[in-house]
C-alpha cells in the first residue's frame, strides 16, 4: 500500500507578488493562487482568505514562507526588505502559527532557493552546493556539508555586497559591489552608462536610454547583437570573480545560477568561467560544476515547500 504524501501550505512572499498554494513532497504544487503584494495587514489577510480552504481540504503538516530579505529564520521576523516597503519587523511566523495552528517557518529567498536547487533541482546528488538568485539582485544560497548555513543574523551568502571596483554601478547600497556588476539591475545600469557613450549600432539604439533594462540587452544579446553580448559579458566577468572568491573560500561541488543565467547560458557562464580559471584555485575550479537552475518559474513555489520540508527535518 502507498503511502500519503506529506503535503505542506506555501506561501511565496516578493516585493511584486504573492502566491499561495500546496505542496507535496514528489514536488507537485496543487491550488495555487497569485495576487500583488500589497501593505501588510491587506496581504495577510488575503493569505488567510486563500490558505484556510487549502488547509481545510489537505491537511497540511507545516507551513513554508519564501521572502526577500533581511529577515530572521530564528525569530520569523521579516526585517525590512528594500523591494517590501511598509514590511518593517512583521512578526510573520507568530501571525500564521496563531491564525492556522500550524508549525511554520520563513527563509530568505536565495536559503529556500538553494535547499528547492538541491533537493529537486540542478544540486541534486551533491553535499556542497551554492544558489546565486542572479535577479533584481544577487545572493547565495548555501548548502554545505548536507545542511543549509544561514550566519549568526542570516547573512551568511550575501555576496553581492563584496565591493569589485572603487566606484560603479550600485547594488546592495554600494557603488562597484558584486551585486551592482552581476545582477539584473547592475545590467540595465551597465546598459544605460554604456548606450550613453559613443558606442557601435545596436538593437538597443530603438530604446529610450532610460528605460533599457536588463530583460531588453539578454534579448538582445540572444539574436546575437555584438554590443548587447559585450555588456552582458562585462556582468559575466564580474560574476566569474565574485564566484572565483566563493570557489577559493567554500570549495563548493556545484554552483546554481538563477535568474539571468537561466535565461542568457552561456552568453554569462562562458565570460564568468574565462574569469575563474584566472582567478580561483585550478584544483577547486577543476572540481565545481556550474549550472544555470533546472526549476525555472517553478522555483518560488518549491523553494516555499522545502523551507516547509526542510525544517520539519532538520529542526
């Protein structure tokens, strides 16, 4: 006789929107809803409304919550993320244990994207992996040992605050840092800086300066203009270092790149790769794979269901 799958709520909390659904532990996802974002007490209650029939109806054992950070796993705090204005120290874990009775758990969204990477996805089969977001901005996820590393204050990863150059594009609150560089917002001021100066004919050349984004040079650059290819393997040779410093530190097995890396392969990859091999350790670059993600758009709901699975296991 089969056993009953586990099934788990899932809520996937981001600065645009919101979706809540069920998940199982074969990684199917079952009635899913989408809704924007909104202030606090509004997007609460709109989780509520959708989650108590889902409850009603499957039972769940946990809840798992994916957000932007920074945030506190310890205490289910969400701290301040800059994409969630309003979202100031919301006590979100004690708000839905109270309102369902349910054990539930919050991770930043790079922590739930590495533990969904490794258990479902490109990190399968291995004990050492790394989960670059490679969106709006960049963070690492971190799988070491067989176990996810969060940091004293849930820090551990942030990488994109490392500063690459004196001065440059801003990410992360910092002129020339990593995230400023390798992200989808460092690419579309890359863009802008660059379409600003003297420069060959481009695709780009039909948009208005100010509104490239990243999205326009990735498309670009996959028809295969030679300028959109250009800025995106500036991105790409920043990546490589930031990687090449994550390579030479944690001595990873395997690396997943979210996001930009997904959509661009190795238009991104190949620079980053050109940039390891100069910069980190051949033994430990000659023993690290790395991949773009496997779970594509899949990835918001079944990075909320292994923070769910994840710490129903471990804590």
């Amino acid at each position: 006789m089969q056993m009953k799958q586990k099934s788990y709520l899932l809520i996937d909390l981001g600065g645009t929107k919101t979706a809540v659904a069920v998940g199982f532990d074969d990684a199917s996802v079952l009635d899913r809803t989408e809704f924007p974002t909104g202030a606090v007490e509004e997007t609460i209650s709109k989780i509520a409304d959708l989650a108590h029939p889902i409850i009603e109806k499957y039972q769940p054992c946990a809840i798992g919550i994916s957000c932007g950070g920074p945030l506190s796993s310890r205490s289910g705090t969400i701290i301040c993320p800059p994409n969630m204005p309003g979202w100031v120290n919301v006590k979100i874990v004690e708000i839905f244990e109270e309102k369902f009775g349910l054990k539930t758990f919050l991770e930043n969204d790079a922590n739930a994207g590495a533990l969904a990477e490794w258990t479902y996805g490109a990190g399968r089969g291995y004990d050492n992996v790394l989960f670059l977001t490679c969106g709006t901005g960049l963070g690492v996820g971190l799988i070491l040992d067989g176990r996810l590393y969060r940091g004293k204050q849930d820090l551990a990863g942030e990488i994109g605050h490392i500063r690459m150059e004196a001065d440059g594009p801003v990410g992360f609150y910092k002129a020339g840092s990593l995230e400023g560089f390798a992200s989808g917002g460092g690419l579309t001021q890359i863009a802008r800086k660059k379409l600003a100066e003297p420069h060959p004919p481009t695709i780009l050349d039909k948009f208005d300066i100010d509104k490239v984004t990243s999205k326009d040079v990735g498309q670009a650059a996959i028809e295969g203009d030679e300028f959109a290819k250009s800025l995106v393997a500036i991105s790409g040779k920043y990546l490589g270092r930031g990687l090449a410093i994550l390579i030479d530190t944690l001595n990873p097995e395997c690396i997943v790149l979210g996001s930009m890396a997904v959509r661009l392969g190795e238009l991104l990859i190949g620079p980053a790769w050109s940039e390891i091999k100069k910069e980190a350790i051949e033994d430990a670059w000659r023993n690290c794979r790395i991949v773009p993600a496997e779970l594509g758009e899949r990835i918001g709901d079944i990075a909320a269901l292994c923070v769910a699975k994840y710490n129903m296991e471990h804590r």
